[in-house]
C-alpha cells in the first residue's frame, strides 16, 4: 500500500465522441417521403452520427453523448453571458469609483 498512485484516473469517464449531422436528413431527423416525413434510416431518427466513420450509435449511447454535448453548448452560453472584465482605460469609463463630487464618478479628463 506504499506505491498507491493518488490521482485522478480518467478510466472510469465516459468517453466523448464527436458528433456531427447526419448528412442523409442534415440533422432533422426526418427525410422527406413522396406523401409525408420518414424517420431518417440513416441515423436512426436522431439526426446526429458519428464524425468520419458515419456510424449510428446505440440510442443508450447517443442519449449520454448527447448530454455532453447540450452541456458543454450551455456552458458556453453562460461563459458568453458573462460581462467581460475591462483593462485599462476604459475601466476607469465604466461604473462610479465615487471619487467625483458626491460620490459621482470621477475620470480626470
């Protein structure tokens, strides 16, 4: 038990696999028939294969890669919601510093 290796194994994680639209229905998962929609054979009707080898996944499986996916898409919508830090000049434009007369703000122009 001395040599026990303390750290974060990435065995046990899921694997990410990149997906794409498929390219029969592009990512609508329906193809249009002579008289109404079909669920696209191609991609099994989810609209989504895998990227390069064009494979179906298992829908237990497209269900998890899935979710990493809207995941990682709400991650950056939250990132891209967030303001930006000034640097510089023009943080000194932006807000009160409260320096001015009555606590207004006060830039030295």
């Amino acid at each position: 038990m001395q040599n026990v290796k303390k750290g974060t194994d990435r065995g046990f994680d899921q694997a990410r696999i990149d997906l794409v639209k498929c390219p029969t229905c592009k990512g609508r998962a329906v193809v249009r028939g002579v008289f109404f929609e079909l669920a696209c054979t191609a991609c099994n009707g989810s609209g989504w294969v895998v990227e390069g080898s064009k494979l179906v996944l298992p829908l237990d499986e497209l269900v998890t890669q899935l979710s990493f996916k809207l995941q990682a898409a709400e991650q950056q919508i939250t990132q891209m919601k967030r303001p930006s830090e000034m640097h510089g000049p023009e943080q000194q434009y932006q807000g009160t510093n409260r320096r001015g007369a009555g606590g207004s703000n006060f830039t030295g122009d």
